[in-house]
C-alpha cells in the first residue's frame, strides 16, 4: 500500500509519500495552495498508484480545532471525491517547527512536515497492527 501524507497550509501545501514495505516517510514537493492545488495532488495520486491520503488535522494547544480546519475538511471532502481513494485526519501538532529544527528554514519545510504526519501516521498503524497480531 502506498501512501501519501499532506501537511495543508493557507499559502503552501507539502507532501510525503511512503509504502508499507518500507514504512518510511519520505518528503516529496510543496505545491503552493492555489486553485490547481487539487487536481495537482489528484495526478500525483494517479501517477504514484496512492491508495491513502494522510492529511495534517490542525488543532490548538487545547485539542480544539483551530480556524484552519474548516478549510482543511472541506480540502479533504474534495480530495476524496477528485481522487476516489479514502482521506483520513491524522493529528500534527507542530510538524513545522519540528521540520525546521531538524534541517533548518527551507523551501521544503512543508514537505517534510508531511513527512513527519506522516511517519507518526505509519507508526501508529504498525503498533496497532502489533497489539492486534499479539492478542489474536
């Protein structure tokens, strides 16, 4: 299964893409957030046989959704529809600044902030996946 994570801001947007077989996140581009925002990630879906899409779900320090969710939910709904494969809500909290303290201020922050969703995205699955083979 392929994977593709999205670390969704007003002015850019980055994405990650990983496989299960590796189960590593790896940042891929940051596309500015413009009308062809859409049917950009849409191709690269088709054309990286994506099976999920990962997006960042945006909350305040309290837990409670900020004002960036209701552009994100209605960004997801759309995605889903354009693409046909599900799109799911992962927490970020603090992607970002967690991308730029490990390599500093670039032009690819974005994408390794989808990265990071990501592989916390990847990593809950596998324990998940681990509890449950041990259970059964």
């Amino acid at each position: 299964m392929r994977y593709l994570g999205i670390d969704y801001g007003t002015k850019r947007v980055g994405v990650a893409i990983a496989d299960a077989q590796t189960g590593i996140a790896f940042p891929r581009a940051v596309f500015p957030n413009t009308e062809r925002l859409v049917s950009d990630l849409v191709e690269l879906v088709r054309s990286e046989v994506i099976e999920e899409v990962v997006l960042g779900e945006s909350r305040d320090f309290s837990g409670k959704e900020n004002p960036l969710m209701r552009q994100i939910r209605a960004f997801q709904k759309q995605l889903a529809e354009e693409t046909g494969v599900p799109v799911v809500l992962f927490p970020e909290v603090l992607s970002s600044r967690e991308a730029m303290r490990l390599q500093g201020d670039n032009e690819m922050n974005d994408a390794s902030a989808a990265a990071i969703v990501l592989q916390s995205y990847l990593e809950r699955i596998h324990a998940r996946k681990g509890a449950d083979d041990a259970a059964g």
